[in-house]
C-alpha cells in the first residue's frame, strides 16, 4: 500500500512538472500564424488566431493574439487576452512577465512589478526580469531600489545593454554629466548600440551640446533604420534653438518606423 502511494505521488508530482512545462505558449503548430506575426502583418495574425480561438482555445492562441493586440496599441484588449491565457496557465511565468510589460506602457508600473515578482517567483529569467523592474521603479521615481536592480543586474552581465540601464537611471536623476560620460565608454567598447548613440543624443539635448546631439542620432539612425527619421533630427534642432512647440510637432509627424523615438522625445519634452 506504501509502495503504490509513493508511486501515485510520483507520478503525480511529475505529471503536474510535466503540465506545467507545458503550460507555457508554444507557436510550433501555429506556423501561419507565426509567419503573419514575424511579418508585422498583425490584422491578419489577429484574424488568424481569432479564428483558431474558435475551433480550440488555448494558452498559445490568447498569449498571440494578445501581442498581436500590443503591437497595434490596443493595451487594454491586450491585457484581457493575456489574462485569458493565465486562467489557463497560472503556472507560467512567461504570461506574467508579458503582463507586466502591457501594465507598464499603459502606465501602471507599480502593478507591473507586482506581475514580474510573480514572474520571477516562477524561475523567469533573471536578467530580464531585473531589467523590467529597474525600469519600473525609475517611473516610480524610486531610484534607490531601481539602482539595487541596476547593480544586480550588472552583477550578471556586464553588458551594453544592462549599462544602458544605468544610463537611463542617470537621465530620470537628470545626472546628464554621468550619463555622457558612461555613454561614451560604452559607445567606445561597442560602437555598433544605436540606442546607445540615441540616448547619447539625448543627454547632450540635456546639456544643450546641438552639435553633439545631432552628432550621436546620425551615427545611431545610420547604425539602426528604427532610429531613421529626419524629423527626429529636425526636432531636435527645433528644440536646441528654442523652439519647443513646433519641435513636438515635428515629432509627432515621425513615420511609424521611429514612432516609439518620437513616443519617447514628446513625453519627455512635450509636457
């Protein structure tokens, strides 16, 4: 009797491991879909997976039909698609982690840490998850904990990306001087980053350096075509010389390539 308990308990315990693995979305058997994905044709990777909900709802159809969703900037349908999926996996960590991403550019950053602890509760990737929070927490102004983040981060992987992140700590502190100072190392040790370049055309805008400034956004938008806009660089000019309404207008008419640059410029320079 001992004997067949321990058995069921094994069996069950590895079943539920099993499940669980499982559990996390898996686009192999969606392959239509995934190439309209991939493509950015996301009306038709919506429809695609509207379609499959139909016929078999399930973890991978609400988690791509909720990117699709994202990537078309409907957040809030989004978020419920993706809630759609955790009702189904409560055990993976990948959904939370895509929650807090949607929470956070809707502008929820405390509850999007809320998600990637869960996340990260459920054995998600470290580093990605250090990155998201240390993001939050300098929307939250809270640069004590968000530089805790940073360092743990860079206590992994010493890379261009996790000292971008400092970078961006530096900038919400209005730390500019640090921000060009580390920008130029890292643009030094890795002249291929455009978001380096770009943040460094940011921080010299801080310090009012045109010649700078436009400098580092050519070298970015020649290394990356997502950083490719003049209307980016004629802003920036607009803003350098004082002419702040029309250089948030000069943004706002960005082709949709570099929209989230221009996102980014109009909510730090246009309120």
């Amino acid at each position: 009797m001992k004997f067949y308990s321990l058995t069921f308990i094994f069996i069950t315990i590895t079943t539920l491991k099993f499940q669980g693995q499982n559990q996390c979305p898996d686009i192999s058997d969606y392959l239509k879909g995934e190439i309209f994905f991939e493509s950015h044709k996301y009306y038709d990777a919506i429809a695609f997976f509207l379609s499959e909900n139909k016929k078999n709802p399930n973890v991978t159809t609400h988690f791509y039909y909720s990117k699709c969703l994202f990537k078309l900037e409907y957040y809030t349908q989004a978020l419920e698609a993706n809630s759609k999926a955790i009702e189904i996996a409560e055990k993976c960590a990948e959904l939370y982690y895509w929650e807090g991403q949607i929470l956070k550019t809707i502008g929820s950053p405390l509850e999007a840490i809320n998600s990637l602890n869960k996340a990260n509760s459920l054995g998600y990737d470290k580093e990605k998850i250090l990155i998201e929070l240390s993001d939050n927490k300098i929307l939250l102004k809270d640069f004590k904990n968000a530089q805790k983040d940073i360092d743990k981060l860079l206590a992994i992987s010493n890379n261009t990306s996790n000292n971008l992140m400092q970078v961006e700590l530096f900038l919400a502190q209005n730390k500019n001087k640090q921000a060009i100072e580390t920008l130029k190392l890292i643009t030094s040790k890795d002249s291929h980053s455009a978001r380096a370049y770009f943040l460094l055309a940011l921080s010299y805008m801080e310090v009012k350096d045109l010649a700078n400034s436009i400098e580092a956004y050519k070298i970015s938008s020649s290394i990356s075509d997502e950083f490719s806009d003049p209307n980016i660089t004629n802003g920036i000019e607009q803003y350098m010389e004082g002419n702040n309404t029309q250089a948030c207008k000069t943004w706002k008419a960005t082709g949709k390539l570099a929209k989230p640059l221009a996102k980014e410029l109009i909510e730090k320079y246009c309120k």
